[in-house]
C-alpha cells in the first residue's frame, strides 16, 4: 500500500490501535519499540490476521525507527505508567527523556508526518515533543477524542439512545480538570436536557472526568486500551484519508478561545497535514469556569516541563 501509518510503542494501546488501523484496510502498519521482538511478533500476528480481515495490509515491527520511514502519520504510545511510589514529577521527567528519544528518530526518519501522542500526562508530553520537533512536525494530543468516547457512552447507557447517535464532546486537559459540554449535548439534534436532569448530568460529567480509574480500579493491574486505542487509530484515519473530520485534540492555541500558545483540547478539523482549523465553540457560565481551571493546569504542567527540560 503506498500510505503507511507508524506507531513507536507496542504495548497494549499502541497494538490496539495498529491493528484497528490494520483492519480497516487503508493503510500498512509499522510498529517501532524498544523491545524488537515483541514489535515482529506483534506485527507478525496482525499481518497473519489479514486475510481473515479481508485486507492485503500488512504490519511489520521491529527496534529500527527505519521502520517509520514515509509513514504519514506517527502515534506514539512509548513511556512509563506511574508507579506505586513514583511522584507525578518522576513520571514527568522519565516520559520526557523517554519521548526526547522517540522524537530524535522520528526527526530521522519521518520529518513531515503528523505526531499524534497517547503518552500521559498527555498535555505536558504534547507540549516537550512540539518543542523537540519544532519545525520538524505537527505534533497533536489524543485524548479528547476518547474522553468524548467515554462521555458519549455514558450518556447512551443513561438515555438509551444509540451511542453513535448522541453528539457530545470533552475540551480541556486530560484527567480530573478536562471540561465535558453538557451543554451542546445532543441526540439527533435534541438536547439532551429533553432526557437528563441537571443533578444526573453532573453525576456523568464527573464519571466521565474519572473514566480512566474507574477502569484502573476494575483491572486491578494495567489500564485502557481498547478505547484509547481506536481513538488514536480514529484520530490517524481522519488525517490520512483528509477527511476533515472534527475531533477534540490537544493542539496549540494561537489566540482561539482567548488563548496564546497552550496546547489544549479542542474540537478541531483534522485532515491531511494534522489540524486545518481549531473550531471554538459557546461555552456555558459553568463551562467556562471549568474551562479556566483547566487551562491554569496545564500551564501549570507547561512550566513543570520548561523546568525539567
């Protein structure tokens, strides 16, 4: 296939959305990790499953950021969880020096593809690896995109109403401060207000904000995968196939919604090349609160980085 999509990280959301990416058909898969050998086995596996997909795509992996060359579209995954014991700072620093390295073969390889990050705490890794392939790449955050998927469903199992049916989006950062907008909240064009009480929105507004531990607690051990791989892979297929779809993604602000240079969730319309427009949005008295607490963390993360780096 002449479109090739690459993902540095083989753990469990990065094989998620490769071989999401893989079963769709449009475009072969190359997987880059640490770990060589599990990258091959993965992409062995994924290759092997195609024509039982139907697709002639293929997947191949290994150590050698080689791989990720002509590839239009880069997802990176690679990083650490926090540990018991680890402070946020620790995490921070680590995934900094981890993502340092992962944008220096990118720059190598695949100079002018579009970087889309998984890596937490996403807003401040989005912010280093901007800074790392300044002028090299557009670089993006994937986080909204299923924190709206997250939000979405949540209200489908509240109303009953077909997930795919209901138009609801999360701005903001990604964790505990990210805005969901109940306000625009809709199913088929009716507000979602027709269904749901304000004191029950509030319930799925805060479930939605702590989705991410919800599933941490019920797994015991690990995280998501399912979701935030189909996003990223969700997030991928839009810009390859320049669809001009809008999702929320983390990207740089350049005077939208009043704000100068923070990298924050916002719908945007993605397409060939990354973000074409950052779409601003009427945010409601109590959003627009929200809205300020979240753009005061992650200037907060900003600085954290400026001083880490």
């Amino acid at each position: 296939m002449e479109k090739r999509v690459g993902f540095v990280g083989a753990g469990m959301v990065g094989a998620e959305a490769a071989r999401q990416l893989l079963s769709w058909g449009i475009a072969d898969v190359r997987i880059v990790d640490i770990q060589g050998d599990m990258a091959k086995g993965k992409a062995l596996d994924m290759t092997e499953a195609a024509p039982l997909l139907g697709t002639a795509a293929i997947a191949l992996g290994g150590d050698d950021y080689g791989l990720l060359e002509g590839c239009e579209v880069i997802i990176v995954t690679a990083g650490i969880p926090r540990k018991p014991g680890m402070s946020r700072d620790d995490l921070l620093k680590t995934n900094i020096s981890i993502t340092s390295s992962v944008c220096e073969g990118i720059a190598r390889h695949a100079p002018g593809s579009v970087v889309i990050i998984v890596t937490n705490p996403l807003d401040a890794i989005v912010y280093a690896a901007q800074g790392f392939l300044d002028g090299v790449c557009q670089v993006i955050g994937m986080a909204g995109a299923l924190d709206s998927a997250r939000f979405r469903a949540f209200l489908s199992m509240e109303t009953g109403v077909a997930a795919d049916d209901i138009q609801a989006m999360v701005l903001g950062s990604h964790g505990d401060a990210m805005v969901p907008l109940a306000s625009s909240a809709s199913a088929g064009g009716i507000p979602l207000s027709v269904w749901i009480d304000q004191q029950r929105m509030s319930e799925i507004i805060t479930r939605t904000q702590k989705g991410g531990g919800e599933i941490v607690g019920l797994l015991k051990t690990g995280s998501a995968y399912y979701a935030p791989g189909v996003a990223s892979a969700r997030m991928a297929k839009a810009i390859i196939l320049d669809e001009g779809r809008i999702m929320p993604t983390c990207t740089r602000l350049n005077g939208e919604y009043g704000v100068e240079g923070v990298f924050m969730g916002v719908p945007a319309s993605l397409g060939k090349g990354g973000v074409k427009k950052v779409i601003e949005v009427p945010l409601s008295d109590e959003e627009q609160g929200m809205w300020e607490k979240s753009l005061a963390h992650v200037r907060s993360l900003m600085g954290e980085v400026d001083e880490l780096s």
